[in-house]
C-alpha cells in the first residue's frame, strides 16, 4: 500500500472517530434536556433555546466541522466510491461507542446487521 492511500485511510478513521465523537456529543445533549415536544411553536421555541444553552452540543457541531473539513480534503484526494466505502467503518465505531458510552443495548441482530452491512460497503468498493 502505498504512503498516499494510508494517509487517505488514517484521515477517513479520524473522520468517522469525529462523527462518532459528534454524535456521542449530541445525543448526550438531547438526553441531558430530557424533555418530550410538543407540537406547539411556543414549546418548540422553548425547548431549542435550551438547548442552544447545552454546552455538549457545542461541542458536537465542532467535532461535525472538524469531521466535514476533514472530508473534503479526503475528497479532494480520493475517489468518492473508496472513501465512502472506506467511511462506513463509521457504523462500528458508533454501536461501539453507544454501547460503551451511552450505555445502550445493541443487540445480536443489530450487531449481525452492522457487520453485514460493514461487508457489502467493502464488497462494493473493492469491484
């Protein structure tokens, strides 16, 4: 393999570990309002202004623009068909982190479905 493809596929990692970190991020933030919506507009109103005020979801869209910037430079290096399959390693790092993190239950099915999922992104990269 050569320096440049490495280089490539150490960027699409630290991309899919910054929308991991993001969306980490951002649901931790959803979770910590704990509030349900309403379909209301002064209630929808209400509950964006507090969490415009959640300091994790800050911190999610910066890990989302580092993630995005991150992406362009791939694509302005790479061909879109390897990097987008080479990105799909984004759905293991995020049932590993909701499992580890969030503490949520993945179960065998899910993770079955993952991983077969996982598969046929290579597959059709690598035709």
């Amino acid at each position: 393999m050569s320096t440049g493809i490495i280089f490539i596929l150490f960027l699409i990692v630290l991309t899919s570990l910054c929308d991991t970190i993001s969306q980490i991020f951002l649901k931790s933030a959803i979770n910590y309002l704990n509030v349900a919506i309403s379909p209301s507009i002064k209630k929808i109103l209400q509950f964006i202004f507090q969490l415009v005020q959640v300091p994790r979801l800050w911190v999610g869209f910066l890990f989302s623009c580092l993630s995005l910037c991150i992406w362009l430079f791939v694509l302005s290096k790479a061909d879109l068909n390897f990097a987008f399959s080479a990105d799909s390693m984004h759905y293991i790092f995020i049932a590993l982190a909701s499992r580890l993190i969030l503490k949520e239950k993945i179960g065998l099915k899910r993770c079955l479905g993952t991983l077969f999922i996982v598969a046929g992104i290579i597959l059709v990269s690598l035709s």
